[in-house]
C-alpha cells in the first residue's frame, strides 16, 4: 500500500514532483504531447529504471517480491482510480444486462 509515514512522503515527494515535470516537460522528441498515450513509455523507463537500480543484483527473492508490490501498486490503482471510473459511467450509460441486480 502507499500510505507511508508523512515524514517519508516528504523526503520523496520533491524527486516525484521533478520525475513527473521530466516526463511531462521533454516534449520535443514527442510526436503529439497532448496525447497521454506518447508518456506511457516514459512512465515505464522510469519506473524500470528505479526498479532495477533498487534491486542492483537480480534473485528469485526479489523479482518475486517486486512483482507483488507491482501487483499491489496495479490493485489500488485500479480500486481508487479505475473503479469509481466505471461506477460514473454505469450511472451515464447504463449497466450491462448480465450485470443487474
């Protein structure tokens, strides 16, 4: 889970807030910058590039472990952020048949 002590989110948020301008600022050698779709491989080299730097030597151990904390990271995305999503556009548009109560 995220939800890390105020005083560790306040070492760390200052290098986020700089990784996220990074990501967002480099447009020239993006085709369209207005389109999410260009960042996704940038989101991804970053967050590869912590990833293996953290983990330096690679083991079962560690792959298994950072798998998991990927997986969880994909869970509370999903809960938080994709979830409500779809629950507003069930409202919009209707629910599908199968799906009623």
């Amino acid at each position: 889970m995220p939800y890390i002590k105020e005083e560790e989110r306040l070492e760390l948020d200052s290098c986020i807030d700089q990784m996220i301008v990074c990501i967002f600022d480099n447009k020239t050698s993006l085709s369209n910058p207005h389109d999410f779709q260009n960042y996704l491989g940038r989101i991804n080299y970053c967050f590869s590039r912590v990833l293996g730097g953290l983990m330096k030597e690679p083991s079962y151990n560690k792959v298994a472990m950072i798998t998991g904390v990927l997986e969880n990271i994909k869970q509370e995305f999903y809960r938080r952020v994709a979830s409500p999503y779809e629950d507003k556009k069930i409202l919009e548009n209707g629910d599908i048949r199968e799906y009623q109560k």
